[in-house]
C-alpha cells in the first residue's frame, strides 16, 4: 500500500524538497510553491467552504502574539452584491470587497465603487474623466451634475470690494459675459450687561457664485450691518447682490441673546455654481473655575468670568470678537478688573463679543459684510 500510495503522490505532479512542498514544480521556493497556468474556471488554489453560506477563511498569524490578518469569504445569496470578501485585523472590519464591484474602507455597507469612513491623504494627483486638470482649476458640477475642472478665479483678472455697509450699485464692464461674486454677510451683536457675562454673536455666513451676465447690467448690492450689542442685541443683516430676478445672499450672524448662531446662505440663481460656508456660532461665557472666592480683608465675594467671544464669519480667519475677562465684586456688583485682553470684531462679518460693559458698542457690536465681484 505504501508503494501505491508514493507512486500516486509522484503522478500528481507534487514534489518535496527539504520540508518545502511544490505542486506543479520540482524545486519549490517555500514551504508552499504552486506552480500552475491558472484559467478562469481552473484556478491556480480553490477554497471550498461546507459550512453554509461561507467560501473559506485565509488567515495570516504571528507565532508570538496571535495577531492576525484574514480575508473572509461569504455568499448570502445568488445576488452578486451579498457576496464579499473582508478583510480584518484581528476581527476588527479594515476593508470590504462586493461582489457587485463596491469597495469599502472601514465601511461594512459600501454604496460606492470606493467607499471611505475616514480621512483620505493622496500623495499624487485626483483625475476626473483621465485629467488631473490645469492650475488655478477646481473641482465643480456642472449643469449636468457631472463633475468637472473649471476655473475659479485664475480667469478674472479684475475685481471690485464693497465693505461699507448700506446699498450701493455695480455696472457690468463692456466685454463681460460672467461675474465670479464672494458675498459675507454682516456679524451678529454680543450680549453686555454690566457685571452679568454674556454670549458672543455668532459670524456671518459666505457664498461664493458664478453667474451670466449683460455688459451694461446695473447690480444692486446690499451690504449687511453689524449687529448692535449691549442688553438690547441684535443679529447682523444681509448682504446681497442682485442679479434679475435672482438674488446672492449672505445672512448675517444671530444676536447673543437669540442664540448666538452663525449666519447661512441662500441663492436664487438657477444653472449656477456655488460654495458656501455657515459662520461660526458665537461663545457663551462661563463662570471661570466655576468658583467664587473672598478677600479675607475685606469680606467681599470676588468671581473670575470669561465673556464669550464672537463667532468668526465663514471663510475668514480670527475676526470674531475676543470678550476677554474680568474680575467682578460679587457682593456690591462692581467691575475690579475689566475689559483683559478684550479685541473688537474685524471685518468682513465677525460676531461682536460679550462685554462686561453694555456701552462697549466697539467691541460688542458685529462688523459688517462684504462683496467682492471679480470680473
């Protein structure tokens, strides 16, 4: 019997050389060497899983720690997409591979050719349609809703800026068939109560269009104010550009006292292509350590309060109001030291921030909006 059996293992092809076992070679280079012209339906190595609705497990082990890589086979049914191939690391879901062509990355429910839960780092270029695109192009959607590059703002060579707030009006230069508008809206007011600590108001929004235009046409524009601070706080208005009958639009932040929130967007200008951002809500104030102390000498309770800075408008960097801090006599109501490192809001669209004092109107009231048409 053990002859047959060794003249059956010489016939099927499989040779062992010093502990390394080769199928279809005579000099195997590892422990496993298959050696084999794979086809379609002959594959080179075939898993057969008997337990239902598996199609075999391959899994990859450390001797030392048992960490572990596997790749996971599965049909749920004859559908293409309830068959997958997973891959996990030590049983946590690293990345999933549909049947129906869905790839997801941290990601068990793929809806995409490739679906990401996670940030994304691209050494290299992004193609749309085989091109990386030109410099000075961006990413947008087209009428179609197709992804494409275009020019942003390489291809305006002019530019006009509105920042005093109140109405005022463009004319369309001769030869200009398409405007690029940057629209802020005007910063909410910040909350000032005397030694009460208060909430900043929150920034404007910003939006940023493409429109057609008529050489000739007169656009109205309309930049938002700032809204007023102290007790009586209000939000900041709108700043708008008029196109026909279409409307750009950037709202202006909320009052401390209506909920401090950033300012939104909204556009009326069908065909066009857009980006917007909400501004940044304004802070709320607190109580710093939340704790009351008393000076021995004198017996008066003292409080620490942090005012609640301003929200910055969309798209800008550090111009919500910075409120500061204060030391407040807690027992006769009175301001020690007031108004520490306080920074009033700057232009376009920063949320005033709150004020131990309600006639700091520098520093609580919002700045306004501003537009930018390049042409």
């Amino acid at each position: 019997m053990r002859y047959l059996f060794f003249i059956a293992f010489l016939t099927c092809g499989i040779s062992v050389q010093a502990q390394n076992v080769g199928v279809g070679t005579s000099a195997p280079a590892g422990r496993l060497h298959v050696s084999y012209e794979s086809q379609y339906k002959n594959p080179g190595i075939l898993l057969t899983d008997s337990t239902l609705q598996r199609m075999g497990i391959l899994q990859f082990q450390n001797v030392d720690n048992g960490k572990y890589i596997r790749a996971d086979g599965r049909s749920l049914s004859k559908n293409s997409s309830d068959s997958y191939l997973d891959i996990r690391s030590d049983s946590v879901l690293i990345a999933t591979f549909r049947g129906n062509g869905m790839l997801g990355v941290g990601n068990v429910s793929p809806n995409e050719s490739l679906d990401v839960a996670g940030n994304i780092n691209l050494t290299g270029n992004i193609k749309v349609n085989g091109t990386s695109g030109s410099p000075g192009q961006a990413l947008m959607m087209n009428s179609s809703g197709n992804m494409v590059w275009a020019s942003m703002a390489s291809s305006y060579s002019y530019f006009w800026a509105f920042k005093t707030a109140g109405n005022t009006n463009w004319t369309v230069p001769a030869g200009v068939t398409k405007i690029l508008i940057e629209a802020w809206g005007a910063g909410g007011g910040g909350r000032g109560d005397n030694i009460t600590v208060g909430n900043g108001g929150g920034g404007g929004g910003y939006v940023i269009a493409i429109a057609n235009v008529t050489p000739g046409d007169v656009l109205p524009i309309t930049i938002g104010t700032g809204g007023t601070g102290g007790s009586s706080n209000t939000s900041g208005t709108t700043t708008s550009v008029g196109i026909g009958a279409s409307t750009v639009q950037a709202f202006g932040g909320v009052a401390a006292s209506s909920g401090s929130t950033g300012g939104t967007w909204s556009i009326v200008l069908p065909g066009t292509t857009i980006v917007s951002y909400d501004g940044e809500d304004g802070e709320p104030g607190e109580l710093m350590g939340n704790e009351v102390f008393q000076r021995p000498a004198v017996g008066d309770d003292l409080a620490h309060y942090k005012y609640g800075n301003g929200g910055n408008c969309a798209n800008t960097t550090a111009t919500g109001g910075v409120g500061g801090t204060s030391t407040v006599n807690a027992t006769t109501a009175s301001i020690i030291f007031g108004a520490n490192s306080i920074k009033p809001p700057r232009k376009p669209g920063g949320g005033g921030c709150a004020t131990y004092s309600p006639s700091a109107s520098i520093y609580n009231t919002g700045a306004s909006g501003k537009v930018v048409i390049h042409w």
